[in-house]
C-alpha cells in the first residue's frame, strides 16, 4: 500500500480467546467499520474502504478465524463474534460508529447494535442473510452459485482465494452462521439503518430485504440495480455513493 499518513497497519486484537485483525485508513469524524461474509475477509473491502476514506476513518475486520486472523479454539457463533467486535470497538474509544456489514457481517452487526447498544451508531446491511425458510447449507450454496453464474472473474477470484483462508472449518462457520435467528435482534436495533441489496441477488432476495427494513426500528431499503451478491467487490461505487447519500455526506 502507498505511503498514508492515515494508514494503521494491520493489528491483533484479543477478546476471550478469540482474535481479530483490523487495519485502518483515512480519518475524520466518522468511523466506519467494515465486517465481511462468511468465507471473506477484511480485503473484500478494499474498494469500498478506498472510496469511504475521504470521508471519515475507515476500520476493515479480519473476524476471528478469517483473512489473517487465526482460528479460536471452538468456533465462535455469531453472538459472540459481536461479543469480540464490541470489545474491539470499546478498546479503541470507537463511538457512534457506521456499521457496514456484508452477507453473515449484517447479522454480526445488528448483534452489536443489540447487545451492546449505542443509539448513535448507524448500520448497514448489505446483502442481509440469512432468510427464513433458506436456512440448510446446501440451500445457501445453491443461491450462491446461482448468483455467481454471471460474475467477473475479479469476483470469483477473491471470493475462491478468501474462502481457501478460511481454514478448515467453514462447514461449522456456515452452520454457526445459518443457527443464528437476525430476526430476533432486528427489533432490538438501535440506531438508523440502510438495507441494501444488488437487484439480482438470489442470497438476499427483495422479499427478505424488505422484511429485514421493515423488522428495524428505522430502516430504509436500496437497490443496487442489475448487481448481485457481491456487488461491492465487483462495482463499489454504486454501494458507495448510496451509503454517503444516506449519511449526508
């Protein structure tokens, strides 16, 4: 990475056993704080984070036993993987926070917002998961690759190399992912939220969506049109220019 005044390195940070990495760039008033999908780390990101820098600081999240973190002990469900992000984000005095999540990110959030509540922090949830209904591994697997039919191979790229780190235990992940019931911290959110989807994709279909804005106590519902899943690693602007418009940035 170029020289950058602003730029954290990536670091370790610790919490009941479990690591995370983060890294930081940009700064500013607002603090944005990105947390990928299963399978992914912190570099799907890199576009988006480039594009939200001018803005504010930006933190992107290796979650424990993703990227470059290292596998805990016992896989940790999405509860506690909010746990971690929380005591993270006390540590470093992060307050009033832009949640972004991605994919399994938006149910880590939306259980930050929910057990360790900040009425001032924003969330987004791009691609939410995991609809009810859809929730066997075989089932999530199928609406993926439908959803991929189409993709760059910049997109298959960096999901296949993200999916490779995430060490051998991705079947306990997936399931970790797919037990946990979003629905259930929905209404205990907080603080404002953007839903937002890409118009094509077959993982988090529009019925969903909707459900998932309407379940927030302040929700509002964007499409990205004609892009799917993984919208923001293959075009972020669209996602980008959205989130700063709903902020007022």
């Amino acid at each position: 990475m170029p020289s950058d005044p602003t730029h954290h390195p990536a670091t370790p940070f610790t919490h009941d056993g479990a690591t995370l990495i983060w890294e930081a760039r940009g700064s500013g008033d607002v603090t944005f704080v990105l947390v990928h999908g299963i399978g992914m780390g912190r570099t799907v990101f890199t576009g988006l984070a480039e594009l939200l820098a001018p803005h504010g600081r930006v933190i992107a999240i290796d979650l424990p036993g993703y990227g470059e973190a290292p596998e805990p002990p016992r896989t940790p469900t999405v509860e506690r993987l909010a746990d971690v992000v929380a005591a993270f984000l006390r540590a470093q005095d992060v307050r009033d926070p832009v949640l972004i999540g991605h994919s399994m990110g938006t149910q880590v959030i939306v259980e930050v917002s929910a057990r360790h509540p900040d009425p001032d922090a924003r969330l987004v949830l791009l691609g939410p998961t995991v609809e009810v209904g859809q929730r066997r591994t075989w089932i999530q697997v199928r609406k993926l690759a439908r959803d991929l039919i189409d993709e760059s191979p910049r997109v298959l790229l960096t999901g296949a190399r993200e999916y490779l780190r995430s060490g051998p235990h991705l079947h306990q992940k997936m399931r970790a992912m797919l037990v946990h019931r979003p629905e259930l911290a929905y209404p205990r959110v907080t603080g404002d939220a953007l839903v937002l989807r890409g118009g094509a994709d077959t993982v988090a279909p529009r019925e969903w969506c909707e459900f998932v804005a309407s379940s927030l106590p302040r929700a509002r519902l964007e499409e990205v049109p004609g892009s799917g899943h993984e919208t923001m690693i293959k075009n972020p602007d669209p996602a980008a220019d959205l989130i700063l418009e709903w902020l007022g940035l």
